[in-house]
C-alpha cells in the first residue's frame, strides 16, 4: 500500500509542477501581448502614448491617422504650388 501512496504522491507533484509551469507561461503570454496589443494602440492612435492626453495637435500629429493626414496634406500643398492655384 504505501507503493500506491507513493506512486501516487509523486503523480501529484508531477501534475502540480506541470500545471505550475502553464501558469507562468499564460502569465507571461498574456503581458507579451498587452504590451503589444498597447504599442499598436498607440501607433495607430486609439490610445495615448504617454496617458495624459487624448485629443489635440500634438497627439493627433504622433498617431498614424495625424502622420497620414500630415503626408496627404503634404502632397495636396506641393500639387497646389505646382499648378499654381492659389486659395
């Protein structure tokens, strides 16, 4: 009888070191991914980079949406001064 609890006893341990490491690795996935899933955010301009603004010039010019909008109005102006229009 005590094989049984021994074998068994070391069955257990087994299993908990195991379910032990699968928990360190859902931790750790899971941070890896909110930090990536933050830096995207941020890039793509649904959350602030530094967390204190939301809105303004100087947020709108850091996100992809102000870079693009930057880009075209770039290309708008150019293609205005070449054709000579003037507002």
């Amino acid at each position: 009888m005590s094989d049984t609890a021994s074998v068994s006893s070391s069955f257990g341990a087994f299993v908990g070191r195991q379910i032990d490491d699968l928990n360190k690795v859902k931790t750790a996935t899971s941070a890896s991914f909110n930090s990536v899933l933050h830096h995207v955010e941020a890039t793509v301009g649904l959350r602030p980079k530094t967390g204190f603004t939301t809105s303004g010039t100087t947020y709108e010019a850091n996100t992809l949406t102000g870079k693009t909008k930057a880009v075209f109005d770039s290309a708008f102006d150019v293609t205005k001064s070449a054709l000579h229009i003037k507002p």
